[in-house]
C-alpha cells in the first residue's frame, strides 16, 4: 500500500497541471489496484475539500460528487470510510463545512460526549456550541 498526498489526489481530481496529473493518473490507475491500493488518510480528504472550495470554484455538489468517487474508487483504502461517509452526510445535511462534519464523525466515534465549537455552522452537524 501506498499513501497518496493531498496534492497528488488533487492533480488527480483537476487535472489542472498536465505533467502532474498524468503521473498521479498513472500512479492510480495502473499502479495500484485491489491488491496493492493507494491509502487516503482522512486529513487528505479534509485538505482536498479546502482546496476545492478555495482554489478551484466548486460547489457542494461537486465535492460532494468527488468525496463519493474517491470513496468508491476500487483502487484506494479511505482510512476510517464508514466514518467518512457519515461526514459526507452530514455535510450535505448541513451548513457545516466539511471537516467539522469530519471533527463531530470522528469524536462520536471515539464516545466524546460532545464535540464543541464556537462556530453556528458547525452546531448544525451535531457539534455543541460552547456560549
């Protein structure tokens, strides 16, 4: 297994520098697969979403739509996926950004009472807001 960094999965996802892209395109599709996958960490996916959001005019729909292709893809292990997905569906859910729905996932799944923060949005995702 190997460990995809954020900008690799980002040339990989844009296709914004052709040199770069052609070898994370390679990379994924022919060099690894079922058996010898390309680990995303959670953080990847957190820094691709803000990327995404900030670089390149994407909508919610569009990283949602990337988030599911990169957790569906055969050839990746998405660390903690189940997780992941239930942040995906937070995200769309509500007004949160994406690693808060990440954050809250994550501290429920490690029985944290409550996952606190002073930001409304991110309250909308389960998150307590601390006042």
């Amino acid at each position: 297994m190997i460990a995809i960094d954020t900008n690799v999965l980002v040339r990989y996802v844009v296709g914004d520098d052709p040199a770069q892209t052609a070898r994370a395109t390679t990379l994924i599709e022919q060099e690894c697969d079922e058996s010898r996958p390309a680990f995303i960490a959670t953080i990847v996916l957190a820094e691709l979403v803000w990327v995404l959001e900030s670089c390149y005019p994407s909508s919610k729909e569009q990283i949602v739509t990337v988030l599911e292709q990169v957790l569906r893809t055969r050839q990746f292990v998405v660390e903690q996926a189940e997780l992941v997905w239930q942040a995906v569906r937070s995200f769309v859910a509500s007004k949160a950004d994406f690693a808060d729905c990440l954050i809250e996932r994550i501290a429920a799944a490690r029985d944290c009472e409550a996952a606190v923060t002073f930001d409304k949005a991110a309250a909308t995702a389960g998150m307590k807001l601390l006042s």
